[in-house]
C-alpha cells in the first residue's frame, strides 16, 4: 500500500479519538468517517483495495470499541466524554 494511504489511515485514526467529538453528535461523527473512507477508497488503487479493506475494517473495529455505534435514534445525540 502507498504511503499516501498507511498515512490516511493513521490520520483516520488520529480522527476517532474522542477528545475530537465531545459536543458534537453521533450524526456528525459519522458523516465525517463515512466521507473519509470513501476519499480513501477513492484515492487506492485496484491493486491496494484488498489490503485497504482489511485496514478499514480494523479502523471501524476500534470506532465500534470506541461506542460510536449507535442506533438510529440516537445520532442526534451530543457525545460526551467517557466519565
């Protein structure tokens, strides 16, 4: 993979940390991943896709860890920090 995409993915990590979404919504949060990922993918080769999914795929782990999964009925909800 491309050192323009390893750097992408750290920056999309760098991203999910929480101090950077105290105050914002759960909506907001994730029409920025969403939008990145997609700036990533389009950004990757044919050749780089399999491992830039696998990578993603670990990304989204950790927002899943993180809490940022939420029902559809909470995206509106501001993220607070953890207590």
């Amino acid at each position: 993979m491309r050192d323009e995409l390893t750097i992408a993915i750290g920056e999309l990590y760098q991203g999910i940390r929480h101090e950077h979404w105290h105050g914002r919504t759960f909506r907001q949060f994730w029409e920025w991943f969403n939008a990145r990922c997609i700036q990533i993918v389009g950004a990757a080769d044919a050749g780089e896709l399999d491992e830039l999914e696998v990578r993603l795929l670990e990304v989204r782990a950790e927002v899943e860890d993180g809490g940022y999964a939420v029902a559809s009925d909470r995206l509106d909800e501001v993220i607070e920090p953890p207590m």
